[in-house]
C-alpha cells in the first residue's frame, strides 16, 4: 500500500469528537454543527454547513459517527466528472420515507446528483433487505440497476438471498474481483462506515457487519488496481449522540438498536487500528491522478 498523502488531498471534518484531532494533519473543527446534522437534518441547513466548509473540502474525508453519513451525499457535490459510487456498509440506506436527508436515506440524494452515474453498496446485513421491510427502498433505482446492493447471504432471508447476489464469507471476494472489473476505467468515489466492521474490529453507533478491516483494504486494492478512485471517505466510529431538536432526538432513539455499554476509550483504540488498516488503501495511488498539490474539484 502507498504512504499516506499529506493534508491537501486528506481532510478530518470533526463534528462529534469520533476521531482524534491528531488522526489527519488538516483537522476542521466542526463542532458546533454537529447536534444540528447528527441523524437528519433540513436541506437549508445541510447547504449552509457545505458553504461553510466548501473551501476546506478535500478529496478523501475522516468523519464521525455513521449517524452522519448523509454528509457524503454533501462531499460529493464537490466533484463534477461522473463517478459510480461504492459502499461498505451494513446498512442499505436507500429508505425513500422522511426524512429526505438522513443517514437512512442518503443514497437516495446522492443518485439525484448528476455526477453521480450509479452506486453499490457491499456488506449489508440488516432487517431492511428482508420482506415487507425492503419496500421502502427506491424501488425506482433498483429496478434500473442505478442502485445495486450485495448483502450476507448469513444476515437476510430466503427472499432476500434470491431476489440479491448475496455474500457468503467463503465466496464473497470472487464476486468483488469480478465487480471490480465491471468498474475498469472508471472513475470511483468510494465511501467505507465502520458498521461494515464484524463485532471487535470497531465500535459504532450501530449494529456490526461482518467485513473485517483486511477484507475492506483487500477490496478497496481490487478497485484501484482497474479504477481511479477520485474520493472518498470513513466515517462510522462511536461518538455520544447529542442532537439539536427534539424531534431528531426521538427519531433517532427509536432507529438505533439497544447495544451495550461503550467503553469510549476503547472504542477509540479500535477505530484507530480500523483506520490504520483502511484508510491507507482508501487514498493509495491518489497522486497519479491528481497529485498533492491538485485541488479537490476534478475537471
């Protein structure tokens, strides 16, 4: 794997204090918008966080807690060339119903950009993929094959393994091979939240997958060895959940799932060795195409 570049193609966009300060050298301190944007939040509120931090924005990006991840529907903006998006997640995050931007939903916003040409989840594993749950998920992006994704086969049901490619753990990598190769000469955005994670590689705020943090970094080699992967981001690691609004309050306590007590300094050492695995294969090669002293915006 390439070193890790330095601070102008990487950023730490903190929002919960998920991440230490000195995981990247060029650290925002995002603090007071967090509460606002944790779980969900309005399209006025997400536009003005992003004109807030446009100018800081990098290619690859260190953020918070999965309840966050609808942010990287606001990184992508920032690229203008088509990309396919790829995630690693456990969770499908396709649900059509309100709110329209919220850490369940934010695939959805991102294939309404129009540089965003299509998107690939890896790694589901949650009640969502099963029947009558999965009607929720765009139907629309599905059907067209904008929107594909590859759960564990272990992790869903008999409908759901049919009706997906579903994983197994012995077969899954020859099926990524082959999807990489699907993918050769394009151009990648790439987004990995540690709920892909199998129990004891992270702490999250949600339920664990069944990814470990070799298998991901194997999987993001196979992208770069046939794609260019323009950007990208981690998010997913544990943070205390504070939020702004009641209503956002409520609707995220009644989402999450009940898991144990979280020891936050343990939390830490495991997302670190988590990141330190991951996030050197995420950015490798990144200076063939764009090289440290390029801006994040691509022609």
């Amino acid at each position: 794997m390439a070193p890790m570049l330095g601070p102008i193609s990487m950023a730490h966009v903190d929002l919960d204090g998920a991440w230490s300060h000195q995981m990247l050298d060029h650290h925002l301190d995002c603090g007071e918008w967090g509460p606002r944007l944790r779980y969900s939040a309005t399209p006025a509120l997400l536009d003005a966080f992003y004109e807030s931090i446009q100018p800081e924005l990098r290619a690859f990006t260190l953020y918070g807690s999965g309840d966050f991840h609808h942010l990287s529907a606001i990184w992508l903006r920032n690229l203008s060339a088509p990309v396919t998006l790829v995630s690693f997640d456990n969770h499908p995050d396709w649900d059509v119903r309100p709110p329209d931007w919220g850490c369940g939903g934010w695939i959805n916003r991102a294939l309404e950009l129009p540089q965003v040409t299509r998107a690939a989840v890896w790694g589901c594993g949650n009640f969502e993929l099963n029947w009558p749950h999965r009607i929720f998920g765009n139907q629309e992006a599905l059907a067209s094959g904008r929107l594909q994704v590859f759960p564990w086969a272990e992790r869903v049901g008999q409908s759901a393994r049919k009706r997906w490619s579903a994983l197994t753990r012995d077969g899954w990598r020859p099926a990524f091979s082959s999807f990489a190769q699907s993918l050769a000469g394009q151009r990648l955005y790439v987004t990995v939240d540690l709920d892909c994670l199998r129990a004891g590689e992270a702490v999250t705020n949600w339920e664990p997958g069944l990814f470990t943090a070799a298998d991901v970094a194997w999987a993001l080699d196979e992208l770069h060895s046939v794609a260019e992967v323009a950007g990208g981001d981690i998010c997913g690691a544990w943070s205390l959940p504070r939020h702004a609004r009641f209503k956002q309050w409520l609707s995220s306590r009644l989402d999450h799932p009940r898991l144990p007590r979280v020891d936050p300094a343990q939390a830490a050492r495991a997302n670190e060795r988590a990141f330190q695995v991951i996030w050197p294969a995420l950015t490798a090669g990144y200076e063939q195409y764009a090289g440290a002293d390029q801006p994040y915006a691509h022609p």
